[in-house]
C-alpha cells in the first residue's frame, strides 16, 4: 500500500484507512506536486497544473538568469529544463514505518522517462 498523503512530514503516517492498493500487473494514475495543495484533492483543484507548482510555465521554462542552473524560480525542480529532466520513478518499500525506509530499501517498479 502506498500514503497518498502529501510527503510535508514524510515520518507523519497517513490517517487510518489513506491508502492506495496498487494490485500487480493493475494501473494507477498519481498526480506529481509540490505538496497536497496543488493537487485536485485540495481546493477543488483550482491550484492544479502540468507543472508540479501548480503555476503555468512555457514548454521551455528553464533558469534565464543561469542558463547552466537548476530552474531556481520553483524551488524544488532540481532540473535546468524539461530536455534535462531524468523522468520519474515510482518505487515500493516493505517497512510498516516510513521513518525506518533507507533508499537500499527501495525496489523501482515503475518508470516513466521524460
């Protein structure tokens, strides 16, 4: 099972019942955000983009003050533009504590390159 709680305090557990099943061989479909409040489970949605800040950016938003720079503008994409950026990964860890998962823990079972 995975918390579809936003990661603000990643050792906060979701409340009782806040999961997501993800069955073998299924789908899900997952929005990618800076925290809860940009996703459609918040307000409505209002505060929903394709840019995980929730604001509108051109296709080609990078850093025009450091061209060699992370987009700075964001705060948490850690990418200098969409041609840079890895992709995303989904990965699944067997600890019932999300304070005790180590990144050796994790086992990627998704990718979606960029």
């Amino acid at each position: 099972m995975v918390s579809t709680r936003s990661r603000v305090r990643p050792i906060s557990p979701p409340p009782e019942g806040d999961v997501l099943e993800l069955p073998a061989g299924g789908a899900v479909t997952l929005e990618l955000a800076h925290n809860r409040g940009q996703t459609s489970f918040s307000f409505g949605g209002i505060y929903t983009s394709e840019w995980p800040d929730g604001m509108q950016h051109p296709e080609d938003w990078q850093n025009v003050e450091d061209p060699g720079g992370c987009i700075d503008t964001d705060g948490a994409m850690h990418t200098q533009n969409q041609t840079m950026a890895a992709g995303t990964a989904l990965a699944i860890s067997y600890h019932p504590t999300l304070g005790d998962v180590k990144i050796d823990d994790l086992v990627v079972f998704s990718v979606l390159p960029k």
